[in-house]
C-alpha cells in the first residue's frame, strides 16, 4: 500500500484581475466569490489543510474574517503558481493543488481524479497533473478565453494553446477537442522549479503558465473529466453562475 502523501490546496486570489476587475469580491448567493470557492474546496474533504494566497488586504480580510486560513504574498508575481511557490516553501507538505479562485462550483469530482493519478503506476514521472474536458461547441472552441490541450497516448500534455486545437483539416477524423481546466496538483518540488525557471517565448505568447513546465521538459499527465465547472471570466459569467446558486 503507498505511503499516504500530505495533501494541501492553494487558491491563488488577485483584486486586480485584467480582463474582469474585482471579480473576486463580487456578490455570490450573498457572498464572495472567492469565499465561496474557498468554501467549496474545504467541503470536497480532500485536503489536509486549504488556504487562500493573495497580495490584497481586501481578499485577504474577507477570508480572515470568515475564519479561513489566508496567507498574504508579494504583488510582484506573474501568475498564480508564482504566488503559490513563495506560499508554499515553508509549509510541510507533498502536493500543492492550484484551486482557480474564480471557480466556486469546484467539487470533489473535479479534484479527487487529479490527485488519484499520484498513486498511480507511473506516479514517479507525474511532476504535476490538470483537468481536461470534452469541448463541442464551435464558438467555444473558438474563444481564446478556453485554453485547449492535446496529449499524448498516456495523458500527458504535448501542448496547450488558445487558439483551436488541434486544427482538423480532415473533417471525416473524428477528432475531440479537450478544453484545459484552471485545476493543477502539484509536486512541492515541481512548484518551486516553476517559480525559478525564467519565462520562456511560448508561455509568453501564448499566456498560459502550464506551457512554461512543458518547455522546461515536465510532464504533466491530465486527467479526463465530464465535469464543466463554470469560471468567472466576465460580468457575463457572474451572472449565470448567480442564477445557479439562486435555483439552487
């Protein structure tokens, strides 16, 4: 039987988020939202302990005064897994799981998977794994907000991009398109690599922070899932997230 490994959630939270703004303190069911994701991935009971890392006081108190465990970080980070990596050098543990903190539908369906393949026959290559999904809408497919992956025979990535991916010339290949979940579980170690590694000119192109493991030679092993968790990436999505929890 493997050695149980210590387990931790990470939800990395900025105020001033680009493309929507102070998304994470907007109004959810009468909280917000961050709390709310927060809220959803303690309940999942797959975490040995779960903690919001951000460079606002605003987020920071929120979760505080909800009696969440918060850790405060520097503003000068790239992206969420810098955040995490400073967050997470001084804290015993063996995986670090990157909750996206604009999406408070996560579930234990969502993340239980993601952390299932640590235990697996080829666990000891897994420097992190992520979530995919079935994508069959054009115009999401289209939409460069939805990050696409495509993997290799194992499940492991081969690239990300958000452009449509891949490009079917051949219409009669019946071919899936996999839309990237925001969801990582990361080794420890691999985390910190992250953060020490400069950012090379795909990553930097394309803006999505998994590219810069794959350029550095890690693998990332995904995970399939059914599962569409709704993200708050616009005013729009706000709203049918809030006529879920209202129907709810």
């Amino acid at each position: 039987m493997s050695t149980p490994l210590k387990i931790i959630a990470m939800i990395p939270a900025r105020y001033a988020a680009s493309r929507f703004p102070g998304k994470m303190m907007k109004d959810l069911g009468g909280k917000p939202v961050i709390l709310k994701t927060y809220e959803s991935t303690v309940a999942t009971g797959l975490f040995d302990k779960v903690y919001v890392v951000t460079d606002s006081s605003i987020i920071y108190d929120a979760i505080l005064d909800a009696g969440g465990n918060v850790l405060m970080s520097r503003k000068d980070h790239e992206c969420g897994s810098d955040r995490i990596a400073e967050a997470v050098a001084a804290i015993d543990c063996d995986i670090v799981v990157n909750v996206q903190g604009d999406e408070p539908f996560t579930s234990k369906e969502d993340l239980e998977p993601v952390l299932t393949v640590f235990y697996g026959d080829d666990a000891s290559q897994i420097d992190l794994a992520s979530v995919m999904t079935p994508m069959n809408d054009e115009d999401e497919i289209k939409n460069p907000n939805n990050v696409k992956v495509i993997v290799d025979a194992m499940d492991y990535a081969l690239y990300f991009s958000r452009s449509p991916l891949p490009f079917i010339r051949d219409r009669e290949r019946k071919i899936t398109t996999y839309k990237h979940k925001g969801i990582y579980a990361f080794r420890k170690q691999a985390v910190i690599d992250f953060s020490n590694l400069p950012m090379r000119s795909l990553e930097a192109a394309e803006k999505i922070e998994c590219i810069r493991f794959l350029e550095y030679g890690k693998k990332i092993k995904m995970v399939r899932s059914d599962n569409l968790a709704i993200g708050i990436d616009t005013p729009e999505d706000l709203e049918k997230a809030r006529s879920i929890v209202a129907n709810n």
